[in-house]
C-alpha cells in the first residue's frame, strides 16, 4: 500500500515557443491533504487497516425521539458496580439500533435519557436514581467512541453466534438458512458493502467471488471489553506490562475461536450450495465430454492407421502377387524353353545316333563295335546342341561327317581323360593327407590332451579294457575326425606321466581352466536367456537351477522323445563338435550325455530288429 504521509506533485507549465530570454517555467510543489483525499486513497488502493477506525463525517442520524424507549424498570435494577455486565444499548433506550446506530445515535439518546432520568428530577429513592444515572453514564461512555462501541458490539450479548450444520433440511432450504447468517455475520467485515449470499441464479464467477471473499474473511471484531484485568488498576510498571501481555493473549485466543466459527460457517454453507453441486456436476459433464471427445479422436485416429495400414498390406500384398506371378511366368517360360531345347536335343541326338548307326558306327567289323557305342553315347552327353545341329547338317557327305564327327569325338576323349587325371591327382592327394595324418596321429590337440586328461580321471586303473575304453571316448569326444586306439593313448600318457611335456600339461590345465570359465559363463547366460535366473543369482546358484532342469532320471516322455527327433534331424553329424550341446540345449530337460545315451539305445533297437527280421 502506498504511503498516506506525503504525497508529491510537481506540475510545470510547457514554454510555448517562447525564446531564450523570454518566461521561465515556474515548479510548483502540492501537498494534497483532507478527508476527501484519504478516502479517494483507500478507495484507489483498497485500504482498510485503520482506516476503518476513523469516524466517517458521512455519518447520518437515523434516531428519532419516537424511537427511544426509556426501561425504567431495567434501568433501576442495575449496579453501578457491576456496569459491564449491563446491556448499554437498553440503558440507552435504543436496544432495536445496537450495532446499526452512529454515534451521534448514542449521543442523542444520551442527552434525551439524561433529561429524563437525572436526579435532580427524582422525587423516590435518590440512592437508586443515582445508580441508574451512573449505570447511563457508563453506558454512554462505552459507546461514544468508535473504539468503544466496536469493543462492545463485538461482544453484544444479543449477537447469535450459532451457525447452521450441514444437514438435508438446510440443503433443501439453503437460502432460507444460510442467507440471514451471513447478513448477520457480514456486520464484522473490515471492508465495507461484503457480498452476500445470492440468488440461484448467480453465475460462477459472482458464486466464486463471494466465497472467496468470505474464505479470505477479515473480522474488525476484538475482544478488549472481557479483558479480566483492567490495566489502570495496576500499582507499577511490570504490573500494567503483565497485565497487557495476559490480556493480549487472552483476546487473540478469543480471536482464533472467532475465526474458526468463521470458517466453519463458510465450510457448511460451501457444502449446502446447491450452486456448487450443479457447477460440479456441470464442470463433471464437461470433463467427461472432454474424454469421450478425445476418446472418439483417438479412436478415428487408431481407425485411420489401421485403414492406412491395411491399404499398405493390400498394396504390398497385391505387389507380391505380382511378383510371384512375374516369377511363375518366368519359370514357366523358362520350363517351355528347357523342354523345347530337349526336344531339338533329343532329335538331334536321335539324329546323330541314327547316321552314326548307319555307317556301323565306323568300325569295320563287331570287335569294336561296344567301344563305338560308348564313344557315341560319351559324345552325346558332351557335345552341344549347336555342334550337332552342324554334325547332322553335313551327314550326308560321308567324309565331311566322318571327320567331323572323329574330331569332336577326340575332343570328348582328351577332355574326359583331362578330368580323370584331375581326379586321380585329388585322389592321391586326399590319401596323401591321411597318410601324413595317420602317422602324425600320435601328436595330440590342445583340446584333446585335456579330454585324454579327463579320461583318464574317469576311467582309473582296473577299469575293464582302459585304454581301448579311453580310446573310444576320446574319438567320440574329439573335435577333430582322428582315429585314436590303445597304443596311441598309452604313448602319450606316458609322455605326459614322464615329465617330457611338462610345459604342454601346464598350458592344459589353464586352457582347461579358461574353457571351464567359457562353458560356465555360456550356461549362465543360457539360462537367464530363458527366464531361468535374475542378474543378481550367484554363479553356484545358476549352475544349481540349470543342473535341477536338466537332471530326469526318469523314463523318456513323448515330448522329450518328440524334441530329440526333432534336434537329430536339425543338428545332423554334419554338425560338428557343438552337435550334441545343441541337441541338449533343444531338449533342454535332459543333459548331453542323456541324450547322447538315448541315441545309441535308439540304434541298438533298430539293429535289433532287423537283424530279428
């Protein structure tokens, strides 16, 4: 709020083209004061605070001398010791005004009660006179100040406090209930003209303003008057600052309460608002209106991506079609093309056998004649529709053909000889190898040291045929196709057991180690691949769930029979080494070695019976 201490203005007057030398604008200073200008300023700004606490010049009186009733009854009754208890405004006469009345009501009343109940005009008991005098006295000193009065009419006896609860009848009955309660209780509002309660026809922003205005409520009501101690019957200074403080505590309590009842009103009268329930329910229609609006949005949307999308499927569809029967005309042209060539090539090979057939297939007698035949059908599986056509275009000159023909014939011959001396070199190469093979059989693999290592520990000494049991496991397990047998094993075992591979035993046993790591870590992922395991479970704990899945000592189910089938025949021996890893990991309830002990007692029912056959 601006400052009501000072106020400023400075008005110059323009020079109008006037020249150096001519009138000098004169400043001139303003200091607005007066009653006028104080309320224009509180008005512009919204003032209240101690404003509201300066008696307005404005104030009219609305008392007649008709309106005074004079209760000599009630007035005599009264103790001039006990005043604070008194209704002022009875004594007073004027009990219908109370916090209506000016103080120019009170001080109208005042002269009008002095004159007619001094004492000097009693003629009974003076002494009462007197205290009924003083009782008036009092009276009008309580309410000839605006202090005072507000003092006292924020206690007024005749106030009524109570406010309405929320029930059905005053839901019903809201304007009826409500409307008189807060006209009686706007009278403690620090500004002036507050709004009141309204009619049902009120829209929700008149609605909104009034309860904002009344949760936001401000009350000039104090309670000063039922102070219990009164500060000039104090003896010192610490007495008066102690009784200040009690009394100071004690109004603001009483304003809290005062408060309370406030809100309370306005939380009673907010749920009883018939207006309030059809703003929600509106402001809920609107709401859901709102969300049906944007569900039928996203439905059209949703429906226009599947239109869109079905449009693209038929498109792509209709596309593939095409293609598929560009595809099918292409193979079916290609097909025509193929049968039309056999045909001309089987004519032509017809051709050519029947010429070839009458000249008795150049041979002179029926020595050679078996060899002839061979020549010519070797001919006519190499030759080419181009060099018949030209072979049977010149059958009949006998010379032309006969040397034509004995030339494409050589031809055939050097190039079939050509092709069996290839095969004889990749022959002789193959039985190369695997005579080199053979006799490096006895330099063993990394992998197949560690595998002979960990035969070995399966099979210890007075196992029944070792080293032809060992033998046989490592060629079951070796990665690489190697034919070991008993004496090969023994050699290295020895070497090994001698100490003259030392430094190759240790590089197996780390290598060992490193796969171990490798297998474990592959398992591991495996499992949480599937489901198995969260990212927090142990290493021992995997290899336990794993271990738990694949462990069925149990009999073969179809199913399980079912994914063996399956997995031989996706994962052949063609495979490799990871062959029957794999299988396991299809079957996925059963190890490898199950599964690998399945198969040969599948093989051995099958030979079984048909050698029962």
């Amino acid at each position: 709020h601006p400052t009501l201490l000072s106020w400023e203005a400075v008005v110059s007057t323009q020079s109008t083209g006037v020249k150096s030398g001519g009138i000098v604008p004169e400043v001139l200073q303003i200091q607005p004061f007066g009653k006028t200008f104080l309320n224009y300023i509180c008005e512009r700004y919204n003032i209240t605070d101690g404003s509201e606490n300066v008696e307005s010049d404005e104030e009219v009186e609305q008392l007649a001398d008709s309106d005074i009733v004079i209760d000599l009854k009630y007035i005599k009754s009264l103790s001039a010791t006990e005043w604070k208890e008194q209704d002022h405004y009875r004594v007073l006469g004027i009990p219908n005004l109370r916090v209506k009345s000016s103080t120019k009501d009170v001080k109208k009343a005042y002269r009008f009660m002095v004159l007619k109940c001094h004492p000097d005009k009693s003629q009974g008991n003076t002494k009462v006179d007197e205290e009924a005098f003083t009782c008036i006295q009092k009276a009008y000193e309580q309410l000839c100040t605006i202090e005072g009065k507000r003092a006292y009419d924020s206690v007024d006896p005749q106030f009524d406090d109570d406010i309405p609860n929320i029930t059905e009848y005053n839901r019903q009955n809201f304007y009826k209930v409500f409307g008189p309660v807060i006209e009686r209780n706007a009278q403690w509002s620090l500004v002036k003209n507050a709004p009141r309660l309204g009619a049902d026809e009120d829209n929700i922003e008149q609605v909104n303003e009034f309860y904002n205005f009344w949760f936001d409520f401000k009350s000039w009501r104090e309670y000063s008057y039922l102070d219990e101690e009164e500060r000039e019957k104090a003896e010192c200074k610490e007495e008066r600052r102690y009784i200040d403080k009690a009394n100071k505590q004690e109004r603001a309590k009483r304003k809290k309460e005062e408060m309370v009842r406030i809100r309370e009103l306005v939380n009673n009268c907010y749920a009883c608002d018939p207006r309030i329930k059809r703003f929600n329910e509106e402001r809920k229609k609107r709401k859901q209106e709102a969300k049906l609006a944007k569900q039928e949005a996203y439905r059209q949307e949703q429906e226009a991506i599947r239109l869109r999308k079905e449009e693209e499927e038929r498109l792509e569809r209709e596309k593939e079609e095409q293609r598929q029967k560009e595809a099918k005309e292409r193979a079916e042209a290609e097909k025509k093309e193929r049968q039309k060539q056999n045909k001309l090539l089987k004519g032509e090979r017809k051709k050519l056998r029947d010429n070839v057939k009458a000249r008795n297939y150049f041979c002179q007698g029926s020595d050679n004649i078996v060899q002839a035949m061979e020549n010519l059908e070797l001919l006519l599986l190499g030759v080419t529709l181009d060099d018949m056509k030209k072979l049977n275009g010149v059958s009949s000159d006998a010379t032309a053909f006969s040397s034509q023909y004995s030339a494409l014939l050589d031809a055939q011959l050097k190039e079939q000889e050509a092709k069996k001396r290839e095969n004889l070199a990749k022959a002789k190469q193959s039985q190369e190898q695997h005579k080199e093979q053979s006799l490096n059989m006895d330099k063993f693999t990394t992998p197949d040291i560690a595998l002979l290592v960990k035969a070995v520990k399966i099979f210890p000494p007075g196992t029944v045929n070792r080293w032809n049991t060992i033998a046989d496991y490592l060629n079951q397990h070796s990665a690489v196709c190697k034919t070991y047998d008993n004496q090969d094993v023994i050699k290295k075992v020895k070497k090994l057991q001698s100490g003259e591979e030392a430094d190759l035993r240790s590089k197996v046993n780390a290598q060992a180690y490193e796969n171990f790591e490798k297998a474990q870590k592959q398992r591991i992922e495996e499992v949480q691949a599937g489901g198995g395991i969260s990212n927090r479970d142990t290493l021992n704990s995997a290899l336990q769930k794993e271990e738990a899945t694949k462990k069925n000592k149990g009999p073969w189910t179809t199913e399980e029979q079912k994914l063996l089938e399956e997995s031989l025949k996706k994962y052949p021996a063609s495979f490799g080494a990871e062959r029957w890893d794999s299988i396991a990991a299809h079957v996925a309830t059963r190890s490898k070695k199950d599964c690998m002990r399945r198969y040969k007692d599948l093989v051995e029912q099958i030979k079984a019976k048909k050698a029962k056959q």
